[in-house]
C-alpha cells in the first residue's frame, strides 16, 4: 500500500518577520515570509535612497559639464 500524503488546499497563516500575519489560502497551513505588505518601503513609503550621487552626477561635477550651455 503506498502511502499518499495529500496536500490539501486550506487556509493558511502567513507570517512576516516584522509580526504581520494576514489569512491566505495555501496547501501549507503556515507560511513564513521576510517582508509584507505592511512593512516592504513601497507601501510604507520610507524607502531611503540608495545612493546620494551617482556615477554621472560625480563626473558631471568634476569636468564641469553639469552647466547649462545654450
Ligand atoms: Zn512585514
């Protein structure tokens, strides 16, 4: 007889490493994720920025070029 593990569609718990959890509905009956929605920047908004120059900004600044010349 062999054995069949059957995976059954159910409602699941998803939990986020910042303490979020929110019902969804899974074959695993709990789901652990490192961000959400409640705390990935794009929905909080506090995203910072990467870097404050960029490569062309630093250039542009060295050589002068960042004048307008019309
Ligand atoms: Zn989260």
């Amino acid at each position: 007889m062999a054995k069949e593990k059957k995976e059954i569609y159910q409602d699941c718990k998803v939990i986020c490493a910042c303490g979020a959890t929110f019902d969804t509905k899974s074959t695993k009956d709990e789901i652990h994720v490192e961000v959400c929605s409640e705390c990935h920047p794009f929905y909080t908004g506090k995203q910072v920025r990467a870097s404050k120059k960029g490569n062309v900004e630093k250039f542009n600044a060295k050589y002068g070029l960042n004048k307008e010349e019309k």
